[in-house]
C-alpha cells in the first residue's frame, strides 16, 4: 500500500531560530495520523529538526540535496554518510531549481539517486515540465524522457526506495496551480510507465506526489485525484498554518495509505 505524504521543501529560506519554531508550531497543531509529514530544511538546521522530531510519529526530516561521491575535496557539499549519521531518512533530489541554476543533469542525478538508496535514503525524485513545453504539448514525452533517463535506469529493488514529486515548472513559486486533472493526467502516465518499466507492485505502490503552488485553498481537490498521493510544497510549507491545513487536507482524503 502506497504512503500519503505531505513533504514541505524550505528551499533557501528560515533560520536555525525560525526553523525551530516553524517545526515546533506545526508538531503542536496536528498528528499525521494516515499521512507522513517529511520537513526540508536547509543543512544549517536539518540536525536540529531531527532532533526535534524525535518521539513524533509519522513527522520525519529530508535533505534538499546530496553530492554523489562518499567524501572528498568538494567544498560546500553534503555527502549522505553525513545523513545517514544525522538520521535524516529522506533526500529531495531534482527538483528543478537544482536542474536549472546548479546545472543538474540527469546523469549526475541518476548518480546522486545511486548513491543515497545505497546508503538506504528515501529518493524524493523530482520532474517536471517547462512552460513551454506544456504549452506545446509535448509534456508527457518530456517527463517520461526525464524519468527514462534517470530513476527508470534503477533496478526494481532500487526503485522502491524512490518516492516521485511532480512539480510542472511553470507551477512552482508562480500561484498558477496544475488544475486536479492535469495534476491526474500526468500521475496516471507516470505510473503506467513505472508499471511498462519495472513491475505492477511497484507501480501501485510508489507515492507520487504533485507539487507547485500548493495551498490550503487547493490541497483537497489536488489531493483527492486517485495517483496523487500528496505534495512536495514549497512557499506554503513556511508558515505553519498553512502547512497544517495542507496536512489535515491530505488527512481529510482518508485514504488509509
Ligand atoms: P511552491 O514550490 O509550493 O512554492 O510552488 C514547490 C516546490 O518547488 O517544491
């Protein structure tokens, strides 16, 4: 049975204080119950929220990225035995800013992903199309070359460590939200190809999330589509209400995952 997660990704914002309070105002205001409610802090504070998670079931932690090699002289980066040792279960990787500022490609990607199910990480794998992609309508042969090129290169054993977030790119940070049928449409053919290119247990059982602009005004439609098994919020995620409705929205969907 796929998981229902609600993953909040802070990007570049908060601070050691305000990042504490922001975890300690949401573990105040509600329970994940049937839903796994993931926090992405920057590093700065990403041991102190595991530490504050610590006896809060079903709240855990992720990294909003990784470096590929074990160790070494790569200044300014974080390796996943630096993770693994801090106990920070989940690792976001691909998100499209990563892709577009840090020049990702899918093959360091692919090596990333490697590189932290091996150390037995949680791969919050992202992908997602242009604007004017989507406006050209070639969205579902970008994505799927995305996925071929990166995690549909894992063997099946691998891939059940891999958690997708679809966040179309002309969604994120904008307020212009995929509508629930378009956030549906591209779930469904994601995991009709999980199902062509691994197996049908991991098809029915990989959480694909959708992610870009979600708010408390739109998380229930979003979240009650069938292959939408919750989100990967951004600006959202930063205020504790909001990520609290969201969570209760996912909550609400009752779908016992
Ligand atoms: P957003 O960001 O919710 O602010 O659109 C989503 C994301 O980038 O993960």
């Amino acid at each position: 049975m796929r998981k229902f997660i609600v993953a909040g990704n802070w990007k570049m914002n908060t601070t050691p204080k305000s990042g504490k309070q922001l975890v300690k105002d949401v573990l105040k205001k509600t329970k994940p119950e049937n839903v796994k409610v993931i926090f992405g802090p920057p590093f700065t504070h990403l041991l102190q929220t595991q530490k504050q998670l610590k006896g809060h079931k079903g709240f855990f932690a992720a990294a909003q990225n990784m470096h590929q090699e074990d160790r070494g002289a790569y200044t300014g980066e974080i390796s996943v035995e630096m993770l693994e040792d801090i106990g920070a279960k989940f690792v976001i990787i691909g998100h499209s800013e990563r892709r577009l500022y840090f020049k990702e490609t899918n093959a360091l990607l692919l090596a990333k992903t490697k590189k932290a199910i091996l150390h037995n990480r949680k791969v919050i794998f992202c992908c997602g199309e242009p604007l004017a992609v989507r406006e050209k309508g070639t969205h579902f042969q970008y994505v799927m070359r995305q996925l071929s090129a990166t995690i549909f290169k894992l063997s099946p054993e691998e891939f059940k460590q891999v958690i997708i977030a679809y966040e179309p790119i002309w969604a994120i940070g904008t307020g212009r939200t995929a509508s629930p049928e378009q956030a549906q449409d591209m779930h469904f053919a994601i995991r009709a190809a999980i199902k062509k290119k691994m197996n049908e247990d991991l098809a029915s059982g990989t959480s694909i999330l959708y992610g870009g602009s979600v708010k408390p005004s739109n998380a229930l439609e979003i979240f009650k589509q069938p292959d939408v098994d919750g989100g990967l919020v951004g600006g959202a995620s930063l205020h504790a209400d909001d990520f609290v409705a969201i969570i209760e929205a996912a909550k609400k969907t009752d779908r016992g995952r």
